[in-house]
C-alpha cells in the first residue's frame, strides 16, 4: 500500500499551556491530516523527559510525559479551574517552549487537579494500576524518590536506596504512599486522554507512528529497578555507555552516555523486559520506528567514563534472535527500522532478514562526489522515504547551507529553477519523496510549512535550543492542505492507497 504522512511532535502542537499536549488542537491536527489526505502521523517519544528535555532521554520507557496531559479536560472534569490554568506564566512566544516555566508551573497545576480528583476510588485507576503492574510501582516510587532528593540522579541516593534494600524500600513505600500515587494518577490519566486521541486518529483512518529509542536513559526507573539487565559494576556505576564513534561530522564522535545492555542476560531471560517494553509500545501506537536499529547488529562501546567517543569499539549485538523472539511472541508487527549512518553488510542482512523497510533521507543524497543510495532512483518499494527527519535542519535552511556542488546536482535532479520562491523549494523535495517507488513517505511539518532554520527541532550531541519549536497556530492553511492533498493524491498515496 502506497502512503504518507507527517512527522510533528505532539510537544510542537500550537495550544494554550506552553506546550502541545492532548487538546483540541491536537484532534484538530488530526482533522487536518485527514483533509490533506495524509494516513500517518508520526510522533516522537512520548516518555517524561529528563535533564536536556530530549524525549529520547526519559525517565522511564513506559510512562508518558505529564506536560502532555491537557489542562483543558482536567477543567471539564472540575478538577481544576480556567482561572487556576491561566493563572500561571507558561512562556512569552507561542512558537516555542520554555521548559524552565513548564517545569515549575505543570506538577504544581497537575497536584491540585490530583488532590481533588479523589482517584484512589476510582474504578478505572485501580484496573489501571492492576494492568501496569510491571512498571508502573518502580516508576512512581523512582519520581518520588527523585523529588525527596531534589532531582538527583538515583546513583547518589542513599546506599540503600540505590540498591533497592528491601526493608528500606518498603520504609519509603509508606513515607511518600501520597507522592507515589500523585504518579500513578498522572500516568492514569496521559494513558486515558492518548487513547481517546488516538482512537480518534484510527477513526479518521490515520495510524500513529510512534518511536521507540534503543536506549534508556541512566537516570531512568528502567536503570534503576532493573540494574541486572545493563552493564553495571558492583557499585552499580556503568562499566561501558553508548555512542557513536569519530566521522566526518565529528572528530570527537558522539558520547551519549546511556547505559548498554547485558545482551547475554537479556537472552537467557527470553527478552523478557524487551518483549514487555516493545508490546507496550505496540499498544501505544499502530507503527513502531526503532531508533538506531544497526545497534542491534553491532553497538559501539566506550569504556566508562570517558570524555569523548574516540576510545570506543564495535561489539556483537543480539542480531536477528531478538526479532525472531518478537515475531513468535507478539507476532508480526509494523515497524520501521531506522538504518541511517554507516551501513556494513552485516546491517543491511539484518534489515532485510526482518523484512522492515529503512529509511531513506533526501537530505543526505545530493553529494556531486558519489552515486547516493538516498537518491530516490536507488530506492526500493520497501522503505520509508523523509525530506529530514527530527535530526535535520529543516529543508530550506539545509538548502541554503549546502555546498555549492551538492546545490547544484539538487537543482538539476529536482528541476528547481534558479528564481524558486523560498516557499517552493521545499516542495520539490516534497514532490521527489511523494513520487518516489517508497511505499510509505513522510513529510516534516516544518517542510510542509516551509519554515527557516528557527523551526529545526535538534542538533545532535547539543544541549538547550532543542525540542522546542511549535506550530503557529492557524499555519496548516487550506491553501496548504489542499496543494498537499492534491499532490498526493496525484502520485497515488492519499488516505493510503491499496496497490493494483
């Protein structure tokens, strides 16, 4: 089936409480999806987000993000009031979010909905805890410990604590019962308001592509309640963490600091915990992209601590037997391997033995130097073609910032004439994946709105500045819906169109 659709995090929804959330903008978006005859929309993680704000380093793989739950139905159900809402200072510019004001202003609003919702009697919360038992009781007790110590990591926490000592455990279990169920309440209810969405979005007949990063943060409940799974030593301080290694983009590489898996105790286990993180997701979402999925293949590993990537090495992952494990216990799923960055023979077989289709990104084909295989004459049906994807700059400030040579071979491969409007020249990369053999496409938001350098939502191996952009309200025009609708429906993707 031919398709497409639009990458846009929910964070980047135009709304009233300083960042994006399930509000009515959000099933408006969805509204307008469907008019654009779009049938996928992509998201990134929707995890709580930790020190940097990056949805790919998140307290727990499990839970979603607080920020997300929309104030608005909070006020329907008379657990807070608009006043209340608008009473605190959510940021000054619509289009982008403060965290610093979200941090401080969202757990203060969201305890005082908690405190008069009177959930502990709730039918549906208690089947909700019962349903989530796997995780749910680490992660509230990790976010309550987390707010007694201040916010620190969990590896300075008492002796005690960091090594889950029983008695100690139940001890804090009972001092903060009150915190612990402000969490559960909060997942409670981002839980019920992403299914109402997203069931939304099926009925409009758009599947959700969500995305799942092969890492968890270190400073995570995952980490946390499970130290067996990861390399940790006997103090539980990691022993190697992830990254990438030195390239052309960067001579020191990238440290990314995550924990690595114990593959060896994942697979005597079954995948236990994998097969539980990847079947939450599947619940989650109808598609599932795996972030940095040639790591399951080989992972580069750097030896803790370490200042740099320079002193790391490749190692064997866990290959083809994790995915034979998923297909036979949850069986066939959609989902999408992202198999940018250098590719060895070994990757690719993987890729091809699970039958996902990759990625493929028009930023990186235009090298005069090279034949690209991200040109879209190399692709093949089984694949997922992107302008850019969250990492890229957007397409217009790309194109202006590229070399000469690579302009040029972009201008005569795209047919862009020399005096293209500044909002057209992202279409013509938007034509070129549209009519591409891909069978799926999608399209940043920030391409379809044209947007400059200010949108783009994060340089790698950065801190501050990222994640924060979002949509103007009222910028998804008709005039853009319908140009977008037109064209896809021209190169056979609207509303996913079946193959003859």
């Amino acid at each position: 089936m031919r398709q497409s659709g639009v990458l846009m995090a929910v964070s980047s929804l135009p709304g009233n409480y300083g960042i994006g959330c399930f509000s009515k903008e959000a099933y408006r978006f969805v509204d307008d999806l469907h008019d654009a005859g779009q049938s996928l929309w992509q998201i990134l993680p929707l995890g709580p987000t930790s020190y940097g704000d990056s949805p790919y380093q998140s307290f727990s793989t499990f839970a979603g993000n607080p920020y997300f739950i929309d104030p608005d139905t909070l006020i329907a159900k008379k657990w807070l009031t608009k006043k209340e809402c608008e009473s605190f200072d959510w940021g000054k510019d619509p289009q982008k979010v403060d965290y610093a004001k979200i941090y401080y202003s969202r757990f203060r609003l969201l305890r005082k909905a908690y405190r008069r919702s009177k959930i502990a009697a709730d039918r549906g919360f208690k089947k909700f805890l019962k349903d989530n038992s796997f995780w749910l009781p680490d992660y509230a007790l990790f976010m309550a410990l987390k707010d007694a110590h201040d916010g620190k990591s969990w590896e300075t926490w008492e002796k005690e604590l960091r090594f889950r000592d029983k008695e100690t455990m139940k001890k804090a279990q009972e001092k903060y019962a009150g915190d612990i169920e402000f969490y559960e309440f909060l997942q409670y209810e981002f839980f019920e308001q992403w299914k109402a969405l997203k069931k939304y979005a099926n009925n409009k007949g758009i599947e959700i592509v969500g995305d799942i990063p092969i890492y968890v943060a270190f400073d995570s409940a995952d980490a946390w309640a499970n130290p067996e799974l990861f390399e940790f030593d006997e103090n539980l301080e990691p022993i190697a963490v992830a990254g990438c290694p030195p390239d052309a983009f960067s001579a020191d590489g990238q440290l990314w600091g995550n924990p690595l898996y114990r593959w060896d105790v994942h697979k005597k286990k079954g995948y236990d915990w994998w097969m539980k993180r990847l079947d939450a997701c599947f619940k989650l979402y109808d598609v599932v992209r795996i972030d940095h999925f040639r790591g399951f293949d080989a992972y580069y590993r750097i030896p803790y601590p370490a200042e740099n990537a320079r002193h790391g090495k490749w190692v064997k992952g866990p290959g083809y037997d994790i995915f034979k494990t998923m297909k036979k216990k949850l069986g066939e799923k959609k989902v999408i391997a992202e198999d940018l960055g250098y590719l060895t023979p070994s990757v690719i077989k993987l890729v091809q033995k699970t039958g996902y289709p990759g990625m493929k990104i028009l930023q990186f084909a235009f090298d005069p130097r090279e034949e690209s295989d991200y040109l879209p004459h190399n692709y093949g049906k089984n694949s997922v073609v992107y302008t850019g994807t969250h990492d890229n700059d957007t397409t217009l400030s790309w194109y202006y910032v590229i070399g000469k040579g690579d302009r040029k071979l972009a201008n005569e491969y795209l047919d862009i004439p020399k005096d293209a409007k500044d909002k057209e020249i992202p279409w013509y990369f938007i034509r070129s994946a549209l009519s591409s053999v891909s069978d799926t496409a999608v399209i940043p938001m920030q391409d379809i709105l044209s947007l400059p350098h200010a949108a783009r939502m994060n340089l790698p191996s950065t801190i501050g500045n990222n994640w924060q952009w979002r949509m103007k309200e009222g910028a998804f025009k008709n005039t853009i819906k319908k140009k977008l609708l037109a064209m896809t429906k021209l190169y056979g993707r609207a509303y996913g169109r079946t193959k003859k």
